[in-house]
C-alpha cells in the first residue's frame, strides 16, 4: 500500500505577523509625518506668499450708444462683433428735420443782428433829438423870459406872455418825452456793446444748438472697439437716449476677483497677480498687479441686501472683489480676451507695504474721449460769415466753446 504525502507551508507565527504589522504602520507614520512636515515647510516657505481663486471674470467697458435727438434711422454701419475706430460713423438719422431747423436759425440770426443795429441807432437817433429839443426848451425860456420882463413895463399884454409861458411847458414836455424814450433804447443798448448783445448772445446760442443737432444725426463711436448687442433697424424712429450697440473696447479689460474675506488679510494695492485664462490654458499666464480692493461685499450693494438681523441666521463667508489690472498691452494683443471668460488669477503677497485703500484722489479722468472737442469749429465759422455779411466785423463777438468754461 502506498502512502500518498503533501507538501504544506510552515505557519506564520504570531510574533512575526506582529513585527510585520508595526512596520506598515511604522512607515505609514512616516509618510504621514513627512507630509504633514512637508505641507507645513511649503505653507512657510511657499505657501502663505500666495492666495488664489477661480471666482475671477474678465470685466470692461460697456459703451451704449445712443442718440441725442430723435430721428429715423437711415442707415447702419456695424453689426455684432464688427471692429470699428473711434470717431467712425455707426448709424444716421434723417438730418431733414435739423437741416431745416438750422436754416431758420441762420435766418434768425441774421434778423437779430439787423435789429440790433437799428436799435443802437434808435440810440444815436433819440441823443441828436434830445440835443434839438433841449436847443427848442432853452429858446422857450429865452422868450418867455424876455416876454416877462417887457410885461412888467407894460410893453406887452398878458395874454402874450401867457402864449410864451404855454410854448415854454411845451418846449419842455417834448424833451422830457424825448429823454424818456432815450433811456429807454439805452435801457436794452447800454453797457454792452452792439456785438455782444445778450439778443445776438441768444441768436448765436440757437444756432449752435441747431448745427449740434444736425452733427448728432450721425452717431459716432467715441471709443474703438467691437460691437455687441446691436438692437437698430433701418426705418425705426428712435428717442433720444434709446439703446442702439454696445461698443466693447478690449484693450480696456480687467479682471474682478471675488476673494473670501478670510484670504485678504495680507492683500495690498500693487501686489503682482498672475492671470490664467480658461480659453488659453496654463500655455498663457498673463501678468497683472491689484489697483484696488474691494469697499464691500456684493451682497452689501445688492439691490435687496440680507437682513441678517431677522430669522434664522446661518453664517457664511463673504467674498469681496478685487479689481486686478493687466501690466502688458501687448499680451491682450496676441491673446484677446472677451467679456465675462473665466479666469484663474494668483496673488503674490510677499510684498505687504502696499496701502489697502487708496490715499490720493483722481485728478485726470481716467477714461476720456475727444471726438466730441472740435464740433463747433464750422459752426463759429458760419456765425462769424452770417455777423460779417450782416454789418458787424468778425471776432467782435465771444461764442461760446465746445469744451465749455
């Protein structure tokens, strides 16, 4: 009979399960000592020098173009996502309606001017008549005096003298008449000259209000930009102040970063941020700087703030928006970004002697637009032909500028 044998493996014993068990653990202590260590020597060294968030969007001007007087839409240059240059045409409205109306206020300038002049002869006029009447009231007395004393010698009658002494009040009523009507006419002519008169004044004033509005019948792009929103029709009678386009200026953009309260501790004006956009990956970093952190939370400006004060009350934390700037131009060049993208951005805080509020005020504006500064240049031409052919001699008068007092 053959016995039949199987090879079995020695058992472990207790002791060494034991010894095995304490070195996992002992390594598992080890790796988490040496991560905690680590994550601590990168909070110090690296870490607590740099805050960052995803809640971060890029953010620009919006500018809404819309007429200044009525009108009917005639034609429309732009249309969504079209570029268009500062000072281009973007729609017309029907001058017809300006065009007369500055028509009629050249006619009424001209009228004005006329008028003005006659009056300050009127002036001229009424001092020569003054002279004559006061020559007639100083000849009056003469011969009453005369007649007077011829009465006393009984030279003449009584009814004589009466007749002198009536032609005497009469002689004198005229030139009170006369002096009357003369401080009348210096009443409206006095202390100013015939070219600043406030009627010229307010004929000038009329006309260039006419000749503005037939220059806002072409509605023109203060900025360079790209077009968004277009809403204008061709035919559509529009109001004044109605919202046409946007224009967008894309090399105006900025980012606001909406930080938790509790990361902004050690955040300063000027501290250098780094910016990742969404649409360009990690390939393109942007470099930028804070311009100004934010004076409350969003839910503070809310147009219906949280009434923490009623019902119950859950504590959350808020975020504030920090206003970051980009330092290069020409990065917005070769990677235009638009309206509203995602972007990561990344503050460097090493740097803490940065204000957190700022401490000067703004003296220059810090968007401005100048295709508006010359409009009244043709209409000062126009005044000064319609004064000159008109008898009053160019430059005399003071118009008003564009560019105000």
């Amino acid at each position: 009979m053959v016995e039949q044998t199987t090879d079995k493996q020695p058992a472990v014993s207790a002791p060494a399960k034991s010894s095995k068990r304490k070195q996992y653990l002992l390594g598992l202590l080890l790796v988490v000592a040496g991560t905690g260590i680590g994550a601590y020597v990168y909070q110090q060294e690296y870490g607590r020098f740099y805050e960052d968030t995803d809640d971060a969007y890029v953010q620009g001007n919006l500018i809404t173009i819309a007429p200044k007087v009525p009108g009917t839409v005639t034609q429309v240059f732009a249309d969504e996502g079209d570029y268009v240059e500062k000072g281009q045409t973007l729609v017309t409205l029907d001058p017809s309606d300006a065009r007369i109306a500055l028509d009629s206020a050249e006619a009424n300038l001209a009228n004005v001017v006329r008028q003005t002049r006659g009056l300050y002869n009127d002036v001229d006029n009424y001092q020569a008549q003054v002279q004559v009447q006061e020559v007639n009231y100083r000849q009056a007395m003469t011969d009453y005096q005369r007649r007077v004393k011829l009465a006393k010698r009984n030279l003449i009658s009584d009814e004589e003298v009466t007749h002198y002494q009536d032609s005497l009040k009469a002689a004198e009523n005229q030139l009170t008449a006369v002096k009357q009507a003369l401080n009348a006419k210096l009443a409206l002519t006095e202390g100013v000259s015939i070219a600043n008169h406030p009627a010229i004044k307010s004929a000038i004033a009329q006309l260039q209000n006419a000749y503005l509005n037939l220059q806002y019948a072409q509605i023109k792009a203060p900025e360079s930009g790209y077009i968004a929103k277009r809403a204008v029709q061709v035919g559509q009678q529009l109001s004044a102040g109605t919202a046409l386009m946007v224009v967008v200026p894309l090399q105006q953009v900025w980012i606001d970063a909406n930080f938790k309260e509790s990361q902004m501790a050690a955040m300063r004006i000027g501290q250098p941020v780094d910016i990742v956009a969404d649409l360009y990956g990690d390939d393109v970093h942007f470099q930028g700087h804070i311009a100004s952190l934010g004076i409350g939370t969003g839910s503070a400006f809310a147009l219906l703030p949280e009434q923490n004060a009623t019902g119950n009350w859950i504590k959350i934390v808020r975020r504030l928006p920090v206003r970051v700037v980009f330092d290069n131009p020409q990065q917005l060049q070769q990677h235009p970004l638009r309206i509203g993208l995602s972007t990561q951005v990344t503050v460097h805080l090493k740097d803490e002697k940065g204000p957190l509020l700022a401490q000067t005020p703004v003296t220059k504006p810090r968007f401005s637009t100048d295709i508006y500064d010359d409009q009244l240049q043709q209409a000062h031409k126009l005044v000064e032909q319609i004064l000159q052919d008109n008898g009053i001699k160019p430059g005399d008068v003071v118009v008003a500028d564009s560019k105000g007092l």
